[in-house]
C-alpha cells in the first residue's frame, strides 16, 4: 500500500469524548509502523486548551490538519447534518489531488472520497444503515468494525466476510505501567486508605449501566465506596442531581486521561456495567475503558454482555447479570470475599491485554488493508 495515510475524524480536538483518545493513538500506532500519517479533523471550537499530543499524552509522529466547517451542532439533528456536510465537501476538495489510502469513521466522508476514486477504508462502531452506509456497502469499501456483533450486523446487509475486519479497541499498555502501588496512588489523590474502592471510568449515559451502579451502591456496607471518575459536564451535573454524593457515592467528573491510570491504581475493584437495554452495548461496543482496566491489574466487575465477552471470560473477570443492581452487588462483595480469586483474575487479565495494543491493532489492520 501506498506509505501516505490520511485519518479523517470529524470531531473537535482535544475533545473530553473517548474517541479523541482512540484516534490519536491509532494515528500514533500508524505513524509507528512506518506510514506518513496526517489527521484531519474539524476546526470547531474545543473548551479544552491544552495541545492534542499533549493532553492524549501522544508523541508528536503525525501531523494534524483543521478543516472549516460550519459549527452548527448546537441547532440539534438539522446542524449536524449542515455541519458534517460542509465537513465533507472540504475534506473532498482538500483530497482532491492526495494520493494514498484514506481511513475514516466518517460513513458521509468515506462516500465523497470514494466517489473521487481513492483508496478509503471506513471504521464503524455503531452500526449505522443510512444512506451512504447503503452505498457504502454497494461499492464494497472495505470496513473495520470493533466487535464481532457489528460484523454479523454487517454481513447480514450484505457485506462479504472477506471486506470485513473485525479489529477491538485497544490500551497504550505503557501508560498504565506506572510506579505507584495502591497507598501511593491514594495519597497522591487524597483517598482513605482504609477504604474498600470500587471505581468506574467513562461516561455517564444510561447505556453504559451507571445507574445501575449507583443503585447498588444504595446496599453496600459502609466501608466501600463507590467512585465515578468522567462524563461531560451537562452528564456530570445531572447524575450529582439524581445521586448526591452521600452514602457510598462519590462523583469526581472528569479527570485528564493521563491521570487515569493512577485512579485505576488506588481502586480494589473496577466496574463496566453496562445495560443490555441497547445494541450498542449489547452487540456494539469495545470499550476503551475494558482494555485499561485489564492493564492496570485491578479486579474487573462485568455485565454479562456478549459484546464483553468477546474478550473477557470467566478466568478472568466476574461478572454479573446486566441491568439488575442486586446482582451488581453480589458480585462486588463476592471479590471482596475471595481476594485470592480475584487478584488471580485480574493477574491473567493483565497478562492477556498485551494481545489488545493500539500498535498491535495499527498492524492487523494495515494487514487487512494490504490484502
């Protein structure tokens, strides 16, 4: 394949949302394997100051180019049709005379520039069937999906096995290697160190199961305590609204993701629950968070979603019935029960994750994208 790979994002960078993370190591994991790697993303405005490497904690391999578009996301369905159109049409004319091969999340973008005649391969993670999806799929772009679920989802609509790529999210590994062990990690972040910890990371919508969480925590004994670490602010405000921070509950917001580490660290437990209400948590999803956790060593507390368990297994996780706190709760207090269990867990889920790095996913795909 040609050494040129154009990312193509329509996102705002830095962004608080997770795929910032995900595209900038993807973009990183590329440029490592030897390919020139520009990202190209919008030019709306971001709240968040800082520079993308550094706020990604990401080495500067790649470069990164803004586009224009009309900012009109505020305005609800019709502004983001305005804003992903004009997006696109500028994403055209800037291509127009590039050669290489063009990777995209972007179902709209990888339509124009394949109707230009290059070289596009498109990521999904939410199984999306709209118009150029259709088209998408009519003139066999090649397509990288995050779970097998998504493939089936796929394939049935007509995509042969052999244009598919299933390929999961993944961990900078490194990042979650860090010297402190669970005091320090406390006594940097002013934590009890008496304290039983259960913590979750990500976002706070209703699909990623925190309400489910929170309502466990209602029954938990008093010495554990259950910390939220992420979300957006409007998220934030909402779920401080709906569960105060009293009890068990302690609600931190959001956190630079370099910190993160540190706050999986202090943690005896770490939670992903989500519901099973929705295909993509379901079917869908690959969470980030789910391969972070695996690299920080901690016990990890899961729904029992086929979209989990696509990597997780009994060996080395527990996991609980999704949507039903109770059930939540038994398995919470069943790790604290049998320690020697758990940390033998969450020592072959550390071990497993080496599998599941961002370079590692950089390489199977350029793999699929070469045949």
């Amino acid at each position: 394949m040609n050494k040129k790979l154009i990312y193509i994002a329509n996102i705002r960078l830095p962004t608080e949302k997770a795929h910032g993370i995900q595209i900038m190591k993807m973009c990183e994991a590329f440029a490592d394997q030897g390919l020139e790697v520009e990202l190209i993303v919008s030019s709306r405005k971001t709240p968040i100051t800082e520079n993308p490497f550094d706020y990604y904690d990401v080495r500067e391999n790649f470069r990164i180019k803004k586009l224009w578009s009309i900012d009109a996301i505020r305005f609800g369905r019709i502004g983001f049709l305005i804003q992903s159109f004009t997006f696109a049409k500028n994403v055209s004319w800037h291509a127009l005379f590039k050669k290489g091969t063009f990777y995209t999340r972007d179902e709209m973008v990888a339509f124009y520039l394949r109707i230009l005649g290059k070289k596009v391969i498109w990521e999904s993670h939410a199984g999306q069937a709209n118009f150029f999806v259709r088209m998408l799929i009519r003139i066999n772009v090649p397509l990288v999906v995050i779970t097998k679920g998504l493939a089936d989802v796929y394939m049935h609509t007509g995509v042969s096995p052999k244009n598919i790529h299933v390929a999961p999210d993944g961990v900078d590994i490194k990042q979650f290697d860090i010297k402190e062990n669970k005091d320090e990690a406390r006594t940097r972040l002013g934590f009890n160190k008496e304290e039983k910890i259960v913590l979750y990371t990500g976002h706070l919508y209703s699909w990623k199961g925190t309400d489910t969480l929170a309502e466990a925590a209602q029954s938990l004994p008093k010495d554990v305590m259950i910390y939220f670490v992420g979300g957006t602010e409007n998220d934030i405000l909402s779920f401080k609204k709906k569960y105060r921070e009293t009890g068990n509950i302690r609600i931190l917001g959001r956190k630079p993701h370099h910190e993160i580490p540190l706050y999986m660290r202090a943690a005896d437990i770490l939670v992903i629950p989500n519901s099973s209400k929705q295909d993509i948590s379901r079917l869908y999803t690959s969470p980030m968070k789910l391969f972070e956790y695996m690299a920080s060593g901690a016990p990890i507390v899961a729904s029992d979603l086929p979209s989990l368990r696509e990597i997780l297994n009994e060996s080395d996780a527990f996991f609980f019935v999704p949507d039903d706190a109770k059930d939540l709760l038994r398995a919470i207090v069943g790790v604290f029960a049998d320690q020697r269990q758990a940390l033998k867990k969450a020592a072959l889920a550390s071990e497993e994750v080496k599998e599941y790095s961002w370079q590692k996913r950089a390489k199977d795909i350029l793999s699929f994208i070469k045949t």
